[in-house]
C-alpha cells in the first residue's frame, strides 16, 4: 500500500513537471503551464490515493469479518 501510494506521488508531479517544463520552455509560458500541470497532477494523486485507500480499506474489513 505505501509503495502504491508513493508512487502516485512521485509519478504523476515527475511527468508533468517534466511536461510542464518543456512546453514552457517551447511556447515561452513560463510558469504558467507547469502551474497547471502540477496542479493537475495534483488533483489526479490525490484521487488515486483516496481510491487506493478506500480499497485497501474494504480489503481489511474484510479480513476482520472473516476471523470472528
């Protein structure tokens, strides 16, 4: 669970910073691309994570309910 929710951390700002970077460098926008970029990479972790989580959430209710 840690290495999936790092993951969608790291990945997502690394891509679009990546991303980000070269077309301001191309349309000469700077910062304002890259603003946007990692503000949507934002976005796109932070529902990733609460996916994982409500997922590893129902994974371990159900292993509760299946040791009573």
């Amino acid at each position: 669970v840690f290495s999936k929710i790092s993951a969608w951390i790291i990945v997502p700002v690394l891509i679009s910073a990546l991303v980000g970077n070269y077309l301001d460098k191309k349309f000469n926008t700077a910062p304002w691309i890259l603003g946007v970029a990692l503000a949507l990479s934002f976005t796109v972790s932070m529902i990733a994570i609460v996916k994982v989580a409500k997922k590893y959430d129902k994974e371990v209710l159900k292993e509760k309910d299946t040791d009573k």
